[in-house]
C-alpha cells in the first residue's frame, strides 16, 4: 500500500488526520508551523519517524513565512517528550540552509530505512508464523511500509507469514484501529486480541516472533515504546518466544545511558475514562503513554544498518547523525 499520512503541496503541510480512522479519512491542511505543532499534540500525527518528518516540514513552514525558526524549533520539540526522532528530524533541518529540501530528504530517507528493516527483520523468522505486534508502525506511523509492521509486510511478501496478531492498544486502541486497517487495505491476514488476552495467546496458540516498533531506544539498549510493551516482553521471555523492536537509527539516542533517563509522556484523563461511555464512575487516572523495556528481554533490535543482539552497545550511535 503507498499510503502517504504526510505531504507538501503548494505552500501547505496536509496530514490524514489519525483521530478520524478507520471511519474516515480526513486531510488536515497545516498552513503554519503552529498548526503543524497542534496536530501532533492533538495526535492527529502519530508514530514517532512520523512526528519527525512532520516537526521537519513545519520548520520550513516557519522558515518560509519568515517566522522566528529558533522559537518554532523550540515548542515543536515539546509537543511530543518521548520519541528522540523528533529532536533528529528538528536538528538536522535547523542545521540545513533549505528547511524545505532538508524535510523533503527525510520524508524520502525514513521510506528507504523502513525497507531495509523489513529486510533485515525477516531474517529473524525460521517458521512460517504468525507474527504478534502492538500499537501502529505502519505507513501511518513512518510514511513507508513501517518498522515492526514493515518486518510484517516483507514476510507476507515472502510467504513466511499466516497471519499478523494485533493487540488492540488501549487505551486508544492504534492497534485495532489503525494497525488493522492498513492490514486490511493491503489484505494480508490478521487477527485482533485484547491486550490482556497476549500471555494467553502465547500459550495456547503459536506465534513465531513478537515485532514492535520503538520510541526511544537508550545506548544500554533500554527501549520506550507505547505502554504495554514491557508486560508483553515479559510475556514472550516466560514463553520462549524471541521479542524483537524495529526502528530506525534515529530511534537511538546515546545520550540517554539507559532507560531511566527517557522522559515518559503521561497523557490525559479523558483518554482513558472515554472507554467507558459512562460518566458514573469518577476515579482516578495515571495514563502513562509508554513504558520501558529493559535490554535483557528484548533478543534482537533491528535498524536499517542490520540486526543487533543482547549485550547491546549503542553509545557511539548519536541519533542527530542521519545515516
């Protein structure tokens, strides 16, 4: 499927706004920077390469509207706390002298690193299987075939897959939302699990690998990605069963030496009590939006440069580098 959730056109940045789908597709026109930074906080962007290729383009909106580039750089790093690939995609296009070209040639580089991934990744199965993942790393997540959904994809292409098992994501559900419906579009088979339903899949059924992208990745190896990921790396190590991260190398950031030092996005009340349909029930909310593996369960991460095993050692890995 060539979904592309991003383009330029004319002097505009147009995004398919996340919050509307599967039920619609909606195109959100960004005409400044501000309203780039909105759509990312409101998540109608979402996934991390994602959020970078967008924060790039809304920088050379700010540059070619002859805004204050320094302050547009500085409140579109805030928008999004956890995922390092948007200080990587802000940096390199505030370091470039065309905004423009520089985001363009992200956009075009994040496409090219997610094909290798899959590649890379594929290499991993030994079986046909099926293949577990959590939350959305897709098209709408990188704008290419995606990091774990991309390792998905190049095994359906290979005949090494039966089907993707999707846990649902709570608690605004990317997985059975999003996650599903780029499977559906491209029409490889997937089946749809609650997220507590993961161990017990495990052990009854058969799952040849568990694929999950990444937000953030420290130089230990320690991994953020959307909550939930940790009780289900747990799962998979008590069911001898490999759990693999995909991401690009601008995932990674050296600079964090473990995952103690990756700021955590604690999202809004309403996102989780909006589940309940109820407006009875006036509890208390903790709404974490990712949590953190640690580098002793994940067996492999894999980046476009290849695939790497525990003990990792990421400390001379800068996420600003590009590749």
């Amino acid at each position: 499927m060539e979904l592309q959730p991003v383009r330029w056109e004319g002097n505009s940045l147009f995004v398919l706004d996340q919050r509307f789908l599967p039920e619609e597709e909606v195109w959100l026109e960004c005409k400044t920077w501000k309203d780039v930074a909105e759509a990312i906080r409101n998540m109608a962007v979402r996934g991390a390469p994602l959020i970078g290729i967008a924060a790039a383009y809304g920088l050379a909106l700010a540059q070619r509207q002859g805004e204050n580039v320094k302050f547009a750089y500085e409140e579109l790093s805030k928008t999004r706390p956890t995922g390092v690939n948007l200080a990587f995609a802000l940096e390199r296009t505030i370091n470039s002298s065309d905004f423009l070209e520089e985001a363009q040639k992200i956009h075009r580089e994040e496409r090219e690193r997610n094909e290798k991934i899959g590649k890379h990744g594929v290499t991993l199965l030994k079986n046909r299987g099926n293949i577990m993942t959590l939350c959305n790393t897709g098209s709408l997540a990188t704008a290419g075939i995606g990091t774990a959904l991309g390792v998905i994809r190049t095994a359906f292409r290979m005949g090494m897959l039966n089907e993707a098992i999707v846990l649902e994501t709570r608690p605004r559900l990317q997985g059975a939302k999003l996650t599903a419906w780029e499977l559906q579009k491209d029409e490889i088979p997937f089946r749809i699990i609650t997220d507590g339903a993961a161990a017990y899949y495990m052990k009854t059924k058969s799952a040849e690998l568990i694929v999950t992208g990444a937000d953030c990745i420290a130089a230990n190896g320690d991994t953020a990605n959307k909550i939930g990921t940790y009780a289900l790396a747990i799962q998979a190590s008590y069911h001898n069963i490999p759990f693999v991260v995909a991401a690009p190398s601008s995932t990674i950031d050296s600079r964090k030496h473990s995952g103690d030092e990756i700021p955590i996005e604690e999202r809004g009340v309403e996102e989780v009590m909006n589940i309940l349909h109820s407006s009875k029930i006036k509890g208390n909310v903790w709404n974490p939006a990712f949590d953190v593996t640690p580098a002793h369960l994940i067996s492999h991460i894999v980046t476009e440069n290849g695939i790497y095993s525990h003990p990792y050692d990421f400390r001379h890995v800068y996420s600003t580098q590009g590749v």
